[in-house]
C-alpha cells in the first residue's frame, strides 16, 4: 500500500503539469480589414524572435484576398513572444515587392497596428505577449 501512495505522490505532479500544458494552448486570430483590390494572396506570417524576424517564419497562412473582412487564426500556440505581419502580395509571387529605390511595392501591415506602407516593420514595435488567453488582432490596410 505504501509503494502505491508513493508512486502516486511522486506521478501525481508530472500529471497535473501535462494537464496544464493541453488547457493553456492558445489561439491567435488575426483580422484583415480595408483591402482595396482582389488580386493576389495574403501572406500572413507568424515569427517568434527578433534575429529571424522578416527572415525565419514560425508560422504562415496563405489565404486569397478578397474585399471585407478576412480572418486567419493560429491554434495551440506556446507562451512567448511573437510578431505578426500580413503582406498584400498582389502579384502572387510569394514575397514582399520593392521598386529600385528600395520602396515598398504592395501593403504590408504588423501586429500593434504597425503601419508598413513606407518602411518594413521592425521587432520592437510589432512583438507582443502571448499569454494564458487566446488573443486577437485587427491589421488594417
């Protein structure tokens, strides 16, 4: 009897903290709002640090654009930090457009409302907290 306490006493942590980790995935949805033109895909990209951010995406959805409101959500995400941007790829080729300047040639929009139409977005203004909540965010073009 004594050996089944035990075991039960030394499992019982290890249970709870699997339990925890199952209850605590999170979602993060992302709401696209004022496209102004049908043409091409949306790239909506999900990074988690600043060394890869632009560069190594977590996570990506490529959805097709459209007028009104678009939504994209990511499930069962960890704890941590994260950024988000959206591209308008209007010509379908699967990356953000410049011209010989260097200027952006399609929309581009980041999580914290970050305003893309002149620069890329940086790391520091686009992270946020994902934390024990599902979380959601409005980008507007």
């Amino acid at each position: 009897m004594k050996r089944i306490i035990t075991f039960t006493l030394i499992l019982a942590p290890f249970l709870c903290a699997l339990n925890a980790q199952e209850t605590h995935a999170r979602n993060l949805t992302i709401s696209i709002e004022n496209l102004k033109s049908e043409k091409g895909n949306l790239l909506i990209a999900l990074y988690t640090d600043e060394t890869g951010f632009l560069k190594d995406i977590y996570q990506v959805k490529t959805l097709a654009a459209s007028k009104g409101e678009i939504e994209a959500t990511f499930e069962n995400l960890p704890q941590g930090v994260y950024a988000v941007t959206v591209i308008h790829d209007k010509n379908g080729n699967g990356k953000l457009d410049t011209n010989f300047l260097g200027l952006l040639k399609e929309p581009i929009g980041a999580s914290n409302e970050i305003d893309g139409r002149f620069k890329e977005p940086d790391w520091h203004d686009a992270k946020f907290l994902l934390t024990g909540n599902d979380r959601d965010f409005k980008i507007k073009f």
